[in-house]
C-alpha cells in the first residue's frame, strides 16, 4: 500500500510511496516503513517467520490465529491490535471465512541473544 526508506521520513518530498513496490523481497525497507495488507484464506496459514522490524498487525476482517514459536497461541478479532518485536510468529486463519490483516513494520536494530544478531527468517524470498 506504502513504504519509505529513510528516516526520518520526509514528508516534503514528491516521491509517492503507493507507486513503489511494497514488496522489495525483503519484509521491509532498511532505515524505512511499510504498510501492507495480507489476506489470509479460509483454513490457510503463514510460514513460522522471524523479520528484523516492529511490526503493528490490526485484524481488519475476520477472525486470525496467531501462534509463537513457544506454542501459545491468540485468537484477535476486527480492531484487535497485536505487535510483533522480532519475534517469531505464524499467522492462521481457522475458519471458514477470508481474513485480513493491515501491518505497518518499521526497520528495528536485529534482535541479539547469546551474542548472536537474528535476522529475517522463513519470510518468502528470503
């Protein structure tokens, strides 16, 4: 729907984000924003995935799953928020009914443990 990639954004200048591609291969723009909207089939989910951003995810229609690494598991319904700090995470729709998701994700500092800097993981054309 939109991206930029600097920050800060500047709001002044004549490059139109709905024009460029959302999607660049990567989950998001380095030093940027994307907003987007995914559509989840009936009885379908995403990959278990890990991307190096802060992610706003608002349940726009239906009724969406959201399942940690860990196992625990969420159901959110329209106007339920959920934000994702680098962690891994699916996404599952149960039901028989579309679902759809609106996210905005800002570029993060990667997610350190043990030493180690994580980085997108399980995302499609990573």
């Amino acid at each position: 729907m939109w991206s930029t990639n600097q920050w800060p954004i500047d709001n002044q200048t004549p490059e139109d984000g709905a024009v460029k591609p959302v999607f660049s291969g990567k989950s998001h723009n380095d030093n940027g924003s994307v907003v987007r909207f995914v559509d989840i089939p009936p009885h379908a989910s995403s990959p278990m995935h890990r991307t190096q951003t802060l992610d706003y995810g608002i349940v726009i229609f239906g009724e969406i799953e959201l399942e940690l690494d860990g196992g625990e598991k969420r159901t959110l319904y329209p106007g339920d928020t959920c934000i994702q700090r680098g962690t891994n995470h699916l996404w599952r729709n149960n039901t028989d009914k579309w679902g759809r998701i609106a996210f905005v994700l800002l570029h993060s500092k990667p997610v350190v443990i043990d030493g180690k800097a994580l980085t997108d993981e399980g995302f499609p054309g990573q």
